[in-house]
C-alpha cells in the first residue's frame, strides 16, 4: 500500500462490523500520510445472507471490485 497509496478491501460478508471494516480504519489511521486516496470497500450487502440461488446477487462480483478499483485510482 506504501508504493501505490491506493487501498481496495475486498470480502463477502456484510459492510458493517465486518474485518474489512476494521482493515479500512486501521489503514486510514496508520498510513493516513501514505494514502493518495479513500480506502474503498468491496462487501456484501447489509442484509441477511441470501439462500443459494441469491448467493451470486450477494456477494461481490468482479465488476463491483473493478469499479471500485478504477474509483479508487481515479482520485
């Protein structure tokens, strides 16, 4: 993260209260001088986790971390 100042967490399990959460404010916290962005997070939704056919809908698609990868190196 120190070359790129860029930062993308990605994880299937909800937004809030979730590792990622806590992996974005740890990195914002430390490396806030290094960061030439936000620290975006790729999650799934904040609802309860879906049956098995939604499965694919919750969790996170190559295309939400590519836009959030190209969202993040856009700032």
């Amino acid at each position: 993260m120190r070359r790129t100042g860029r930062c993308v967490v990605v994880q299937e399990a909800p937004r809030t209260c979730g590792f990622a959460s806590e992996v974005a404010a740890l990195l914002a916290e430390r490396a806030i001088l290094d960061l030439h962005g936000p620290v975006l997070r790729v999650t799934g939704y904040d609802v309860p986790y879906p049956y098995w056919r939604l499965e694919d809908w919750y969790v996170p698609s190559l295309e939400r971390v590519s836009d959030a990868v190209r969202r993040v190196l856009a700032f």
